[in-house]
C-alpha cells in the first residue's frame, strides 16, 4: 500500500523581492511531492521574481498532479499579480474566489 501524501502549509513573507525569490524556491523545493497551500495573506509587495518562482512551482506541482492552492491572499499580492499579468484565479481556493 502506498503512503499517503500529506499536504503542507506556506505563509509568504511581507516582502517578495529578489532575496526572498531564492528563499521561497528552496523552501518550495522541500515541500515538493507533497500538495502545498500557500498564504498570502501578509503580502504588501510582490517582485517579478518572486512571482515567477511561485508560477513555476504551481506548474510543477499540475505536472505532479498535486494540490498547489492560494488558500489566503491580500489585495497587495492579488493586485500586484494582475498587473504584472499573471492569473491566480484558477490557483485559488475556492472560498475566496470572487
């Protein structure tokens, strides 16, 4: 019988810029293999860097058919993603998609 995988949990920093890119990539690199949901909730400033380096882990964890969900995300980070032109939406939980 397989092991069950455990889902893991990941409250961003404040600040999303070019020091912490390299900080969240390893922190998301150890919970690979594992569905991750991630906390935005604190977040005032978002860097293109950071936001490449969580679209890449949620297009890892699609091609691993884990979870990787925004399950909190503050209007800084959501606004910050929209015009930077990425989408989340479909990455969000479903009980804060508006």
């Amino acid at each position: 019988m397989a092991a069950k995988k455990t889902g893991k949990a990941l409250s961003l920093a404040a600040v999303l810029d070019l020091n912490e890119a390299t900080a969240l990539r390893d922190k998301l690199l150890g919970m690979r293999g594992s569905d991750v949901s991630i906390d935005a909730s604190a977040v005032e400033r978002v860097g293109a860097l950071s936001a490449q380096v969580l679209m890449a882990a949620a297009k890892t964890w699609d091609q691993d058919k884990l979870a990787f969900t925004f399950t909190k995300v503050s209007d800084a980070f959501q606004k910050t993603m929209q015009l930077i032109g990425v989408d989340i939406h479909h990455l969000l939980a479903k009980e804060i998609r508006q």
